[in-house]
C-alpha cells in the first residue's frame, strides 16, 4: 500500500463505477494511486488484480515507456490521483520510502502472477 499521506493535498478525479481509465495498447504517461473505491486491472476477460484504496496501477509505463499491458475499469465509483511522470520522478527522487513502496507493490504483483501461472501450467 501506498502512503496516502503523501498526496493529501493533491486533486483527485473522480469516476463512476463501470468507467474505463485505459486500455491496453495505449501509451501511458500517467500513474494512478487510489484515495477511494476500487479499480479492477484486466489482461483480456480476465481480472488479474483489484486495486483498493491506497493501492497504485499503471506505473509501469512511466518505468519503461511502453504501452499499457491491461485494461483498468472502476468497479466501484473511485477518487484517484493523478501522478505524470514528472511528479514521479520527483517522488522517487525526493522519497525513497516512496520508492520502496513502489518495487515492493511491483514484487507482489510479480508473485502474484508466477502462482497464477504455476496453477495453471500443474
């Protein structure tokens, strides 16, 4: 989880559930962190993960400049804060904690899906 002290007083956005907040394919030039409700980040059909609140998505375009690899849909109305890459860098510059955070959440996912895919390859 992300601390959401950090961004206390940044703009949120708002969306209603069922709202899609990219697609795959897309170029990504922002990253999302969860203030309220719940983002679901699909690989075809198939829910891969339910960011929460204080949970993050979408970071990977700013780490390696690629293209969105899932979709991300609200599930539920949500208030999320947007971070550009500037703000980024400025954040893992200025906030190694925020750093952390940031490899440790992307390590989970990591983990996460090597078990999907050794359930499925057994």
């Amino acid at each position: 989880m992300i601390s959401l002290t950090l961004f206390r007083n940044e703009e949120t956005i708002t969306y209603a559930s069922g709202d899609v907040i990219f697609r795959a394919g897309e170029a990504g030039k922002t990253m999302y962190i969860v203030t309220e409700g719940e983002v679901d980040i699909k690989v075809g059909d198939i829910v891969v993960e339910t960011v929460t609140t204080g949970g993050m998505f979408g970071e990977m375009a700013l780490i390696d400049a690629h293209s969105r690899s899932a979709d991300a849909i609200c599930r539920s109305a949500c208030k999320l804060v947007v971070i550009n890459q500037r703000r980024f860098e400025f954040l893992v510059s200025q906030t190694p904690y925020f750093a952390i955070q940031v490899m440790s959440i992307m390590a989970e996912r990591l983990r996460h899906t090597n078990q999907m895919i050794n359930k499925t390859v057994a």
